[in-house]
C-alpha cells in the first residue's frame, strides 16, 4: 500500500479508536487516562522530514483537541512529541537506517530493546507536557507526578498489546 | 540583516516548532468563553454531525432503557395533572370562603426545550456535552441543562445554529448555587476531577452542620436553574480546621454515563436577574 493512503487511513484510524472508544471508558481513576492516539506519529516512516513530523504533530492534536473541546493541549504535546522523535531514533539507529523512506519504527525494524526505548521515551514526553500544561491550569504536584506514571503505564501496555495483536511483521512482506 | 535572514532559515524547524507551540499555549491559556473564537462554528458543526453518527448507533442498543425512563417520567407527570387533585368539599364546613387557587395573574419564567444528546464525555478532567438543538431551535447561551429525572446537568456554554455544547457538571471550571433541602443553607457545587459520580459541595458554613444523607438540591440565588431541583445527597464531610467553611462529598443525582435526553431550561427573566445580580456570574 502506497505509504501516504496508508498513513491518513491511520490518521483517521487512531483519532475514531481515541474518540469512539478509549475516551468513552468509564474511568477506574482520576489518574489513568488511556491513551493510545499518538502512537500515529511513533509509526510515521523513519524518513519523514523532521518539519512535518512537527506540522503533522500539530494537525493531529489539534484534530482531537476539536473533539475533546481542549484547544491546543494535545496539539502542543503531540506537536512537541513530533519535534523530538527524530532526535530518539539518531540516538538509537545508525544514520542511514534512519532516512530510510519505506520502512518505519516497529519491533521487526528496531528491535525490542530500541523499539521499547523508542516508545516509551515519547510516550513519558507526551504525558509528561501534557499533564503539566493540564496542571498549570488545576489539579496539585500529586495529580501531575502520579496521573503521569500511571497513564505512561497504561499507554505502554496498549502500545504492546497493538504490537501484539497487529504483528505488522507479516504485513511488510 | 542578511545573517538573521541565514540563522532563520538554518534553524527553520526549530523556528516552525516555536511558533506552533506558542499558538497552542495561546489558545489553552485563554478560558472557555473565547472557544468559538478559536474553533469557530465549523468545528462545532464537523464534530457535532460526528458525534451525532455516532450516537445513532450506541442509541439504538439502549431504546430499551430509554424508553423506561420516559414510561416513569410520564407517570410521574401524570401525577401531577389537575385533575388529579380536587377541592375541597365545601359543602360539608359551612363557611369555607377561602380560596384554595390564587387568583393573581401568573407569567411564566421558566421555559423547557427537550434536546437529544450526540456527544458526552466524562473521562477527561473537561468535560462537554453535546446536543442536537442549536440556535435555529431556540437555544440561547447561559440556558441550563436537566436531565429527565430532575437533576441538574450543566450549562449551556456554545451555540451554533444546529448544535450546543453543554459544560457538564464534571468540569473543573463548572461551578452551581445549591443549598441543603433541610435547612437552606447555600453554597456551591463544584468538581474536583476525581470521581465522576461524586461532586463536591463548597463554602458551606460551619454552623451548618450536615449529616450524611442530606439531600442538596439548587438554590435560588441561580440566574440559570430553576430552585429546587435535585443535585445529589451527602456522602461524606471533610472537616477542615484551618478554614471557616465545610466541604462536603455529594454523590451526584445526575447519571452522566447514559444521558440521552436532557431538558433545557430557559430563564426568561435572566438579564433582568443578572442586571440586579452585585456578583457577576454566581454561577456559570
């Protein structure tokens, strides 16, 4: 499939499994959140340009902020998360790996060590400027340390068990 | 002028990041009554019709509940129809002559609108309601928001012409007059972003002295909501030394997990009531 289609099919993908379903969760805590939108960007092609990383980053919190009614909060994380990927995967793959147009970051790519690396590190960036920017405007140091820790936790559980069910190894070849 | 020219552009990501963040920090710095401003109404409406897809699956699967829900609020309506009740009878006491109805003209203040709901949250620490009746119906800002058993909901904070957005009670900047039904002493009802059963009660004096149990219902001191309508009972106290006032736990009376309907109430005597009101917005 040709890599563009593929990516909006996902844009849209990741923003309806976000809204439709994780959103309308009852929750067990005031501080588990469960997200998963994001993981949009962690599967963006190694090669995209470091600018539109940040643009689509931008575009996509923006998309979820028109329906969660939270205007530029989870366009500023994901806008920052899209910022620094590029920095992660130099840190963790050799220079020509990591302009590589067609493949893009998953287990069969990376690896478990880096990939884990990868995922969790953005996932903590995301949570952790999202909830501060949510406790600049309520809540106390309580509520940022721990809904940080434990929505991190919950994402990563439903980042691995995507990884899990999707096995996006089969579907390269 | 040529060197800055050259460091933009080498460090034009760097630049193109900077300015989406401040754009971002811009518009969740400014609060909830400048929203349109930023989404302006097509947003509302891309959402809304969204939402309102949506909504017409998950509605189908609970007709049923629904449907009980409107079976016993008839009933409870049909209790309260005229010709159920009857007068005195007057030829037994000699000399009745007091009037039971009041005689006085009466002009109507409150109006109800019933609206579906297409789009609820109540996962996150903001959380909306929206509705399919916009402006085009009769909706106006400020209207309040009761769900079919009586208890409050929210109120309403977005008009388009076919969509409203309600700021529901779980929402951290929402904040309703109510008082105690036993002894009318008021504050008011916030959300602390925890439990989205239970709601918190503030400013209540501490000569007050509630026990768990009390019903609080709203207050009239509300431009918006009509008085005495259910918000929830007391679960617990907290008792807090270093202040003059209580805070109180209130398990909330709304269910906000499957609202399908909800009334709005429209105040028809509010700016009057807001011109005389000395604190602006006792209530949002």
């Amino acid at each position: 499939m040709n890599n563009l289609l593929k990516n909006t099919a996902r844009f849209v993908l990741f923003l309806l499994v976000q809204i439709v379903i994780l959103n309308e969760v009852p929750p067990i805590h005031q501080f588990i959140t469960p997200y998963i939108y994001f993981l949009f960007l962690l599967w963006l092609p190694f090669g995209t340009s470091r600018i539109s990383t940040t643009l689509l980053g931008f575009i996509f919190g923006y998309s979820l902020d028109i329906f969660t009614k939270t205007p530029g909060l989870h366009a500023a994380a994901c806008g920052l998360m899209g910022y620094l990927r590029p920095i992660i995967l130099n840190l963790l793959l050799s220079q020509e790996a990591s302009e590589e147009v067609s493949k893009e970051p998953s287990i069969a790519t990376m690896g478990w060590g880096p990939y884990a690396f990868y995922a969790f590190s953005l996932t903590f960036i995301h949570h952790f400027y999202l909830v501060l920017l949510e406790w600049l405007q309520f809540g106390n140091f309580g509520y940022f340390i721990g809904k940080v820790f434990f929505t991190s936790i919950i994402s990563l559980l439903l980042i691995f068990s995507v990884e899990l069910i999707m096995n996006r190894r089969k579907l390269k070849r | 002028m040529k060197n800055i020219i050259g460091f933009i552009r080498q460090n034009f990501t760097f630049f193109s990041f900077l300015i989406l963040q401040i754009l971002s920090l811009v518009m969740l710095s400014s609060n909830s009554k400048t929203h349109e401003t930023f989404f302006g109404g097509w947003s509302n409406q891309v959402s809304g019709n969204i939402n309102q897809y949506y909504s017409s699956w998950t509605y189908f699967f609970s007709l049923k509940a629904t449907n009980e829900k409107l079976a016993a609020e008839n009933v409870a309506l049909r209790n309260q129809l005229a010709q159920n009740f009857v007068g005195f009878d007057t030829t037994k006491k000699l000399g009745t002559l007091i009037l039971r109805k009041d005689s006085l003209e009466k002009i109507r203040k409150f109006y109800y609108y019933p609206a579906k709901v297409v789009g609820n949250t109540f996962t996150l620490q903001k959380n909306y309601i929206v509705i399919e009746r916009g402006s085009k119906q009769g909706i106006k800002k400020d209207m309040a928001a009761i769900s079919p058993d009586g208890s409050i909901v929210g109120v309403v904070v977005e008009v388009n012409e076919n969509y409203s957005t309600i700021m529901s009670l779980l929402h951290r900047n929402s904040k309703v007059s109510a008082m105690f039904k036993r002894d009318k002493i008021a504050g008011s009802i916030e959300w602390d972003g925890a439990d989205p059963n239970i709601l918190v009660l503030k400013n209540i004096s501490k000569s007050a002295a509630p026990k768990v149990g009390d019903t609080v219902i709203t207050s009239p001191y509300s431009s918006n909501f009509p008085a005495q309508l259910m918000v929830g009972r007391v679960t617990s106290v907290i008792q807090d030394p270093s202040s003059n006032f209580l805070t109180l736990n209130v398990k909330a009376g709304t269910n906000f997990f499957n609202l399908e309907y909800v009334y709005l109430v429209e105040n028809r005597r509010m700016e009057d009531q807001n011109k005389v009101n000395i604190k602006e917005a006792v209530n949002e």
